[in-house]
C-alpha cells in the first residue's frame, strides 16, 4: 500500500481536488511530494481546509512521526466527531492530554498538531486502510455537507 492507492480512492469520490505540490509551483517547498485532498465542486480551490492531507516528511514544530523512512507517509483525515472517538477511544479534546506513538505505524493517533480539532492520523496505514478509506468517505461527506450548508446559507442572504 503506497500513498498513491489512498489518493486513487479519493479521486473516486465526487467533487474531489487533489493538489500535489511539486518544484517549480508556487507552493512551498516543504509541501513538494504531499496530497492535499479537498471537497472542490467544479475543480476550484476552496477557501477552506483539505478533508484530508498524506504527508511525506516530518513537519517543523510538530512531533517525528518518522517519516524520513523510505515509503514513509502519514495519511491525515478530518474525521467526524464520532468516528474520531470511536478510533481513539476518546474526544478530541481528551485525546490532547494522551500520549500517543506518534511514530508507529498501520497505528491511528490524534493528528501530532490539529488531534484537538478531530484529525486522524495513522503512517503507512496497512492494516488501517479499509478503516482509512472508510474515514476518508466520511471527511468527505462532512466537507460536501458543510459546503451544501455554506451555499444555501449564501443563496439565502
């Protein structure tokens, strides 16, 4: 299982925009060789955040998940409230104060960073990938669901 299988699945999902920075974009070099997966009706980049991001390094200022390991990568969802603490065993809010293996893999954890605001991460998930695809469907139903309200709420003013 390899990082491009998961971005795969996301294309199969409806109204979805993968970006993949590389050298030579305008995009920061420390985001060249990432995904960045966002609920995007007619391709355009939404003013929001991503429903899901597969990383390929370490972040600055965030916990080593040990990503400088070859084929290393740490699929990042945007999980629902309840499919987050059906995985973690806890809120979102519980889960900050837990210790977590950061580094482990085919292991769910708190994102090392957004953990507190429902974000799921799991390196090089084996194992996790039907669960993983699972939550992906799910981030992504909530993002359609979130733009769906921002529309109508825009078309009612």
């Amino acid at each position: 299982m390899d990082m491009d299988d998961i971005i795969d699945h996301a294309r199969t999902l409806d109204a979805v925009l993968i970006l993949r920075p590389q050298p030579g974009d305008p995009s920061p070099e420390v985001s060249w060789g990432d995904a960045f997966i966002y609920y995007a009706p007619g391709g355009v980049l939404p003013p929001t955040q991503p429903f899901a991001t597969i990383v390929t390094k370490d972040y600055p200022d965030e916990p080593p998940s040990g990503l400088d390991r070859p084929g290393a990568f740490r699929l990042n969802i945007a999980a629902p409230g309840a499919d987050f603490a059906r995985v973690i065993g806890s809120s979102p809010r519980d889960a900050r104060n837990a210790d977590h293996d950061t580094r482990a893999r085919d292991t769910w954890f708190p994102h090392p960073v957004y953990g507190g605001a429902g974000w799921l991460s799991v390196v090089n998930p084996d194992t996790a990938l039907p669960e993983a695809l699972s939550l992906l469907e799910a981030a992504h139903k909530a993002a359609r669901d979130r733009h769906q309200r921002r529309t109508a709420n825009n078309d009612a003013d």
